[in-house]
C-alpha cells in the first residue's frame, strides 16, 4: 500500500500514468467541493480520525488527530480472492471480469453513478450538524462518518477514470455537480435531497438510510466485475461504523427520553428537555419509509437484468443454494381498486423486494434493541416498524395511501392524520430548538444519554476534538 503518493492507494496508481493524471485533475475540484459542501466549521480542528493503513484482516485503521483538510482520502481495494469465479446471474461459474464487458457497460456505469452520487450526497445533507453537536464525542462520529463517505467516493470516482474512459471522467464531474436538496440539481435519490438538520434525523439517517447502503453494498461485494466487488468490499468495513453511529445514537437518545418520561409526573419528556417518544416514532416513520424507497421498485426489470448480467448479486449471495433464481416465483400485495390484492411475479424480477426482506428484518432486529431500552426505564410504549407501504414515493404502493399498518385509505384521510404519523413543521422546530452545542469533554447534551464506553479504548472524556479556537469550548448542558 502506497501511503505516501499524493492519491493513497493499494492499487498501484503510480504505475498507470494516465489514470494518475486523470485522477489528480479531478481532485482539485473535490477538494473544492470539500471546502464548499463539506462540514461547516471545522477546518482548522484536529479531530481525532481513523484513515485506512491497510486492508488486511488483522487491522485496517490508524487514529490520530489531524485536520479534516489533511485527510488522507484514497483509493482502497480489498485483496483479490483466489481463483475467483462469478458466483450468479447467467455468467456463473465464469472468471470474473477485470476489464469492463461491453455489452454491461451502460448498466454497470449506471449501477457506479447511482451508488457514487449518495457519498457527497450525506455529506451536504449533514454538513452544517456539527454546530449543534450534543457533544465532542457525536461531534468527532460525524466527522469521521463524513471524511468516510468522501473517501467512498474516491472508490467509486477511481471505477469512472479507470474502466469508462471520457464518459467516465464527465460522470464523474457530475457528481460534483449536483447539490443535495436543490430543485434544479437534485441528487439522484430522492431520500438525499431531504433535510438532515438536526441530530435526531442523522442518528435516524445513519440507522436506516446508512443501512440501505449496507445492503447496496453488499449485493455488488459479489459482482462479476471484480475492481467494483473489491471496492465495495472494504467499503462496507467502514459502513458499519456508520450503521454503529446510527443505532446507538437512537438508543441514547430514547434512553435519556424514557428516563425523563419516567422521571416526569405527567409522563412527559419535553418539560424536562428531552425529545418525545412520540416524537422519535415519527421521526423513525419517517426515515425508515424513506429508506425502502432505495430499494427501488418491488416488480424490476432492472434488477433482473442486473442479476442476469451476473453485475448486482442478493445480499449475501453466498447464502443460496440456487444462484441463477430462475425458478420459483414471488407474491407481491398491491392495491386493486379498493382492496388489496396477490401478484406472483418471477422470482429474478422480485429481487429487489427480497433485497428490501432482508433489510426489513434487519430494521426490525435494531427497534428490537431500542424497545430493550424503554422497557428497562420501566415504560410500556414500544417503538415500531410502519408496513413497507406506508408513505411510499416509489414502486407498487407510490402515489397511494396506507396507514402505518399498511391498511388503504383516502387521501383525505390521510392528510387529516398525517401529523400523528409523521413529523410536522412545529415538531421539527421544537426538535431544532434543544440542537445546542455541547463541546466540553465528556459532557452531553441534556437530550441524549453518554455512550458506554468511548472510541477505539479512549474514554468518553476524551479529547476528540482538539478546537484551533478555545473560545469555542462550552456546554450546553
């Protein structure tokens, strides 16, 4: 691995000139769009961050505090597998492919692009949170979780330079290009355009679109094109410190809510300055609803014909006894007329909603986790899932209205209920309004409960952030 080139990487960028040169044209501008978009404030900071020092299973990471514009972004590839074979899709039991195949090549640039756009995507969405930061130890997370998605970039950004030539590099512009939230620019997700501005949307961000990734990820770890298996690869070794961020941070936040609901004569959290139960269901509603519409359509050529084309494999892929999932069907419900109805679709059609199966249940296991929480404060309000069709903007269920047990209703009825069910304006601004910064070490904001234990052996006191501006240093507690 090459630590010290001006691109760190383990690909051997110096020994291809022209990619090199290709590379580092491009990094200006993503250190401009850094600048630009990136986190707010915090430049001149030593933060105290992981980057990657190998790829290896015995430790991939070194910490130390350094300055967010001296990150060492980089291109990291996992190692190869021996004899590796295309393990589905029609091309099975074929070598894997190093060189793009051209009768993919739309497709696979497509599948790149889409997976590429969501990294500065996050990072716009969340780029002013740290002002509001609940304390330096969720200060310094999401800084890291940023510089990671940034570095995500680079591993899709090095796919476009290396494997797509001039269409490759323009794809790569683009995606400095387009602005999160813009109306004329948008990301290509919808779920990337919506407001990340307070820390309980990014912890439920983190928890349920982060998760998505995962599952993204996963699905191409096993790709015939081997450079994007083995991009994704390492990539979902520092996507799980993300889901980490989201999950427990949740947990802490419903753990200090019931503590002060517990606390509080008449059962409510927001006298005492904590955040409603209720409150942190619609948020969950929200961004859990949000994040199945990643998945795409339940009924999707694309999916197939990604799966044929032996380029997006099932998560897990290794998993199945059948790796062609040419046999067999899938029954979807939909909406017929005022009533809901069986489809039986082929199962290779179907394989985004057996991708989204397997994200449910693992959503399900996480409100699992923080119901443990509640209950331990000796409350009995439990935390749910809504059904996959309430409040969807894609697929079979766009365009129509459940509620949140996946019953149909009229539009009007909905309307007439959707603040119980989903953040409204006055909600979201009481939430804004306990967003304090809270920078003193080990201290916490009054919203959310302190972690266990800290990042990699230091404790929760420690300096995370060492601020260029000791004037900056207070509590809000």
């Amino acid at each position: 691995m090459s630590l010290n080139d001006q691109i760190p990487n383990n690909v051997d960028l110096s020994a291809d000139r022209k990619l090199m040169r290709a590379l580092t044209r491009w990094q200006p501008s993503y250190l401009e769009w850094w600048r630009d978009m990136g986190p707010e404030g915090f430049d001149e900071d030593q933060i105290w961050l992981r980057t990657a020092v190998s790829v290896d299973a015995g430790g991939w990471a070194h910490y130390d505090h350094v300055r967010m514009s001296d990150y060492r972004w980089g291109i990291f590839l996992s190692e190869p597998r021996q004899e590796e074979s295309i393990l589905f899709g029609d091309h099975q039991g074929q070598p894997v492919w190093n060189e793009v195949p051209g009768e993919f090549r739309g497709m696979l640039r497509r599948l790149i692009v889409t997976q590429a756009d969501t990294e500065p995507a996050s990072v716009e969405q969340q780029r002013k949170l740290g002002a509001t930061a609940p304390s330096m130890y969720d200060l310094r997370n999401l800084l890291q979780v940023n510089v990671e998605e940034g570095r995500h970039l680079w591993a899709m950004v090095h796919l476009l330079h290396q494997h797509f030539g001039r269409d490759g590099r323009e794809e790569a512009e683009s995606l400095l290009q387009r602005r999160s939230g813009n109306p004329d620019k948008p990301r290509i997700l919808s779920t990337f355009n919506q407001r990340t501005d307070d820390w309980l949307s990014f912890f439920m961000f983190t928890t349920f679109t982060d998760r998505d990734g995962k599952y993204q990820l996963s699905s191409l770890s096993n790709s015939g094109f081997s450079p994007l298996a083995r991009a994704t690869r390492f990539m979902l070794t520092e996507e799980a410190f993300h889901l980490f961020v989201g999950e427990s941070g949740v947990d802490r936040i419903v753990r200090r809510s019931a503590e002060l609901t517990a606390r509080d004569p008449n059962g409510e959290a927001s006298p005492q300055g904590g955040v409603e139960l209720d409150t942190i269901q619609r948020y969950l509603n929200f961004w859990y609803s949000s994040s199945l519409d990643l998945f795409g359509t339940e009924d999707s050529g694309n999916a197939a014909d990604c799966f044929a084309a032996s380029l997006k494999a099932r998560h897990r892929e290794d998993r199945y006894d059948d790796h062609l999932a040419m046999e067999g069907c899938y029954t979807l419900e939909q909406l017929q007329g005022d009533a809901l109805g069986s489809l039986e679709i082929p199962l290779r059609r179907a394989l985004n909603e057996v991708l989204r199966d397997d994200y449910v249940r693992d959503c399900e296991r996480v409100v699992t986790r923080w119901n443990r929480t509640i209950a331990s404060c000796g409350l009995d309000f439990r935390l749910h899932l809504p059904h996959r069709r309430f409040n969807r903007v894609q697929g079979l269920h766009s365009g129509q209205c459940f509620s949140p047990d996946g019953q149909p209703m009229e539009a009007e009825d909905f309307d007439r209920r959707r603040n119980d069910w989903l953040p409204s304006a006055r909600e979201r601004e009481s939430v804004n309004a306990l967003m304090q910064p809270c920078y003193a070490a080990g201290e916490f904001a009054d919203w959310i409960a302190p972690p266990d234990k800290g990042v990699k052996g230091r404790p929760v006191d420690f300096d995370y952030v060492r601020f260029s501006d000791p004037k900056r240093v207070g509590s809000a507690a």
